[in-house]
C-alpha cells in the first residue's frame, strides 16, 4: 500500500481494519446483483415547470431553471440552491439529502467537515472532486436546521434530479445516506437493509453507504462504509 493510500485510510480512521482484512475475499468480492430493478416513480408534473420541458433542458438551462425555482417553501429560507459539481460526463454520481449550512453559503454540496470526509472516501478508492464524479443533492435548497427534507419538498425537486442522471449517464450512483436511498429507490427500507447490495435505479446500479455527516458523529461505522467503498470500487472495475 503506497503512502499516500495509508494516509487517507488513517484519516478515514481505517488503517487498522484495512490491515486486518487486505486479503479477506469476503471485502473484494461484491454481492451479486439485485435481480429486480427499483425504479423512482417521480410526481408527474412540477408547479410552473412540466416535466416534458424539464425532461429537453441542457445543463445550461436546467441550472438556471433550479436556480429561479420557487415551487416548494425551501427556496424562501435558504440563501442559495446548490445546483451540484463536478464531471458532468462522471461515471461515478453521488447523491446525498440536501445542503447544510456551509453549502447554503458557499453553492456547493459536500463542504466543510462532510465534505472533506468524502474527498477522503472518494481518494481512498482512487477517485477525485470534479474527476470523473459528479456530486449533487436530492433537494437543492437548504432544509432549516439541516433538518430531513420531506416528501413533498422530494417531489418538487425529483425533474431537476432525473434530469441530471439523464444528461451525465453515470456507470454508478452511490446513494450517501437514508434519505438519498429511500428517495431514490422509493422503499421505507432501514439504510441497514439497503446496503451490501447493487440496486437498480432505472438501469443504473445503485450502491447505499452512509451520509459523510453521520459518519462523523459514529465513528465506528466508518468501517462499514470502507466496506461499500470497497463494494462500489470493485464493481467499476467488473464492469471495465
């Protein structure tokens, strides 16, 4: 292991369990995938926008479009929406609840504490910020408090979502978290149930792990995140 993986790892606070289980094939070796496919069944039509024209628009337009959206209450709370970052052509697309108050601020999700975590999970797997990974939100607007975004406030914004997977044609979307899963997978299911396994999000292979924020505040499941990670990785490389 080069130094600069050990580096990540022991940030990640996983250098004594990588150690133990390099050669484990139980880590290396992904489940087999689902054989049902789960697909989001989003609101049929989005007040002042149908989803036909949000369907047609280009990332130009779809980013303008968020950016003026007034159709549920978030967007009278937060400062800003925060439309996403990164490769737009990304293989790998990562989706979390919705923006805290660092992203609120700054535009841009996965900031701050959260957001160096990720960098760090994302580096352990010898991936990169705005590298052939894209990273976005459920909801665009801050929820208040960093509260969970509810289904209605989902729904509003599930065009703009579908139009992003649509235009970036992503290889995996790897769910951050409950919300972004059941959201995604339209299932009430425990993130515990969700996890191990490759899902079906409208023919793209989904993978749950944990939302960074969670992780900072439980600590002993980062070693079960390194564990889809690894999932996750090993499954782009299958595929390859």
């Amino acid at each position: 292991m080069n130094t600069r993986r050990k580096i990540i790892l022991r940030e990640l606070g996983l250098t004594p369990l990588w150690r133990l289980r390099q050669n484990a094939a139980a880590l290396d070796s992904p489940p087999e995938t689902t054989n049902a496919a789960i697909t989001r069944q989003h609101a049929s039509e989005q007040p002042g926008k149908q989803n036909s024209e949000i369907g047609q628009m280009d990332w130009t337009q779809l980013a303008s479009t968020v950016a003026g959206c007034t159709a549920c209450a978030l967007r009278q709370t937060c400062t800003q929406t925060v439309f996403g970052v990164g490769d737009q052509n990304a293989d790998w697309l990562y989706i979390g609840e919705g923006p805290g108050a660092r992203e609120d601020t700054l535009g841009e999700p996965f900031v701050g504490q959260a957001g160096k975590l990720l960098d760090n999970m994302l580096a352990a797997i010898g991936l990169k910020r705005g590298q052939n990974v894209y990273i976005t939100n459920i909801v665009k607007c801050r929820p208040p408090n960093n509260r969970n975004p509810s289904d209605d406030e989902a729904r509003q914004c599930a065009p703009y979502l579908t139009r992003q997977i649509e235009l970036i044609r992503p290889k995996l979307i790897v769910a951050l978290g409950k919300v972004a899963a059941q959201n995604l997978l339209n299932s009430n299911d425990s993130i515990a149930n969700l996890r191990g396994k490759i899902h079906d999000y409208s023919g793209i292979p989904l993978i749950v792990t944990y939302h960074p924020a969670y992780l900072l505040r439980a600590l002993p499941e980062k070693a079960k995140a390194w564990k889809d990670l690894c999932m996750a990785r090993n499954f782009m490389e299958s595929q390859s």
